[in-house]
C-alpha cells in the first residue's frame, strides 16, 4: 500500500489522457489529519519546473494538506502557462479537497519544453478525477501513476513502535544528486512538528537519495517531499525515526538503482578510510560519473585502472600511489599497483562492489551507481521520438 500504509491517509491513481499508452498518469495523496505537517526538498538545479517553484512556496509554512503528481509532462519551460497551470492543478485539487490551494503541493515529471491547453485541461481532469477516487487502499494506484520511463513501481513500508512510514518514488534516468533525484513521497503516521519532519528528511536523504548517482544528470523537477498525519498519536524518538526514515529512503533509491534505463549491473562504490565524508563522496562520486569505468563494468572488465584515473581528478587527500581497490571481493590493485589477476573477478552477477581504500583517515560512504549499456543510449536518444 505504500503511501497509504500510515494511518491518516488515502491516495489515487488515475489516467488523464497524458500518456500516449492510456496508463495512468495523475497521483494524488492526501493528508487526512489530524496533523497536517508537511516538508520537501528539491532540486538544486538552476533550471527548475514550474511545480517545483510552486511547491517551494507552499511547502514554506510547513503546513501540506495534498501532494498532486502527473507524469506524461514536465511542465519545465513553459513560462508563466506552466506557472498558472501549476496553480490551477493545486486551486483544483483545494477545491475538490475544502482545503487551501497554498497547502497543495504539486509535481510533474516527463518531457521538458512542452505544455499546452490541452496537457492543462487533461491535467486538472485528471486531479478531479483522483480526488473523487482516494481511498485507503490507493497507494499502489498512485504509485503505478507516476512512472515514466519506470518498468515497475517503487515502494516501501516500515513500522516501528506504534507508528509507520511508507513512501513511494518514480526515476530511471536523470538520476544525480543535487536533492532531490526523482519524485518521491513518504508518509507517517507518527506525530512530528514541520521543523522536526524537514530536520529528519533532510538527514535521510542525504544518506541515500543524494548518493545515488545513476548517469550524472540532475533533473529539473525532483522532489522529495515528507507527509505526517499524527494519527497514530505516537510521538517518535527522533533517533528511532531517522533511522527507519533512512532506511525506508535507501531502499527506495536501490529500487530506483535497479530499475535505471538500460542498466545491467547495479555498483555500489565504497569509500575508506578517507580523510573527511566529503573527500569519501567526492572520491566515489568521480568514479560514478566516470563513463569509461561504467563502460568496463558493462562489458565484464575489472579495469581497477579506470578506478585510480577517475580519483586522480579529484581534490580529495590520498596518495594515488598509496590506494587499494577491491572489485567484487578481489583486491585487483594494492598500493597504485597490480594486486590479484583481474580475471580472479566475477562481474557476471548484476550486484556490482567497488572498494576503495584510501588509507588517510577514518570517514567512509558509498556511492550508488550503475553501468552504461546501450540500452541507455538507444532509450534516451529517442526519448522524445
């Protein structure tokens, strides 16, 4: 039931039109009380959508009533229409709702630079349609409702001293930190005030979702955003909370890892013995990124050569003669040098491990990651074809 699970909460999914597929394309979640806390984060991308400027206002107050979600259409680009249409979407779900339209969130997710009267009607019927659907049992409908690219929905559910937390999220490409990197809702029926739910989102998200780094391309439109209804009547114990908060969002992510366009290994790059947390994400994140490591993992190859080019570029402290790296349990490479033979290393399983030991301090992390095929270029090069 994902997003429905907590107490306080009803969802929908519907299809508007936006999809050429006739599947559904209009989400929407409500918050039923008695709380009706709210907190987001977005993207820091320069370039953002218009529900994302939207949402940024209306989430301010730490008051959110509704979450509406479309995918089929972005919304991005499309000027002070896009801006209105975003509004109408949050007036029009109020409306439906007896809630004020300053309290309704809005997203969008699809092709950039496209936006019309008719994509704005069949939104807002869409909106209409869904509140007259919600109920208890919506989740996996309104999760269904905002795939894209997707191959299957994401969800996720956990419970803990008498309260719960679901989520649900959408993203197969565009997947780069900058937070957000897709479009995910979680909610819980535990009892939090608004400082406290962006306290503990922002602390959860920044120990998976923004450390998922699919193909280095940060979207126009993600959000992740946090409902709590207090209807459980439990008040949590913060440390309690983000740690399930936490793990519910990196279970989400490795979903999301999983399902990346085209992919066929997921890599999960650690990091040790780095000298700060920064230096660990900057050390993985560069490998990531790093298209002609991504292209080897592809094609089966330990090249632990690609691993030292990539870090080098980094400002990271580490001596480059001083490193060891570890493919799938193998140390294919001890100190800037030849370790064990690269052909000792199994790279037909699709779970991926890259260990890099950096022998200079005590901080550690992981990069999430996947591989380049093409599949992935076939898909985005033909993307709005």
């Amino acid at each position: 039931m994902s997003v429905t699970a907590p107490q306080g909460f009803e969802a929908a999914g519907v299809a508007a039109g936006l999809k050429s597929t006739g599947k559904p394309d209009v989400a929407l979640v409500v918050n039923k009380g008695p709380q009706k806390t709210g907190a987001a984060v977005f993207t820091s991308n320069r370039a953002k959508a218009n529900p994302i400027m939207w949402s940024q206002q209306a989430v301010s107050d730490g008051v959110v009533e509704a979450v509406v979600l479309n995918s089929g259409g972005a919304n991005c680009f499309t000027g002070s229409f896009g801006f209105q249409t975003s509004h109408l979407t949050a007036e029009t779900a109020a409306e439906r709702l007896g809630v004020s339209a300053g309290d309704v969130l809005v997203c969008s997710t699809g092709l950039i630079g496209t936006g019309d009267e008719r994509f704005r009607s069949r939104v807002l019927e869409g909106t209409v349609a869904a509140a007259d659907a919600l109920s208890t049992e919506g989740g996996s409908d309104a999760a269904a409702a905002i795939m894209t690219t997707d191959t299957v929905p994401k969800q996720a559910v956990r419970s803990r001293d008498g309260w719960t937390i679901g989520g649900m999220a959408k993203g197969a490409g565009m997947l780069a930190p900058g937070l957000a990197t897709m479009l995910v809702v979680i909610t819980t029926d535990a009892e939090l005030a608004p400082e406290q739910a962006d306290r503990h989102l922002r602390a959860a998200t920044r120990m998976s979702f923004d450390r998922l780094d699919s193909d280095g391309a940060m979207s126009t439109n993600d959000q992740v955003t946090l409902l709590a209804s207090g209807a459980s009547g439990v008040v949590p114990d913060d440390e309690a909370f983000v740690e399930e908060l936490t793990s519910l969002c990196l279970d989400l992510a490795a979903q999301l890892m999983h399902d990346a366009e085209g992919a066929s290994h997921d890599i999960r790059i650690e990091v040790a013995h780095a000298a700060s947390e920064d230096d660990a994400l900057e050390v993985g994140r560069a490998v990531a990124r790093n298209n002609l490591f991504k292209t080897a993992i592809f094609g089966n190859d330990p090249n632990w050569g690609r691993v030292l080019a990539a870090i080098g570029t980094t400002s990271a402290e580490f001596d480059p003669y001083g490193v060891d790296v570890t493919i799938n349990g193998v140390r294919v490479c001890s100190q800037g040098g030849p370790d064990r033979p690269r052909e000792e290393v199994d790279l037909v399983p699709r779970d991926t491990h890259v260990l890099i030991d950096l022998f200079v301090g005590d901080a550690t992390a992981t990069i999430m990651t996947n591989d380049l095929t093409h599949a992935y270029v076939h898909e985005n090069s033909a993307y709005s074809s």
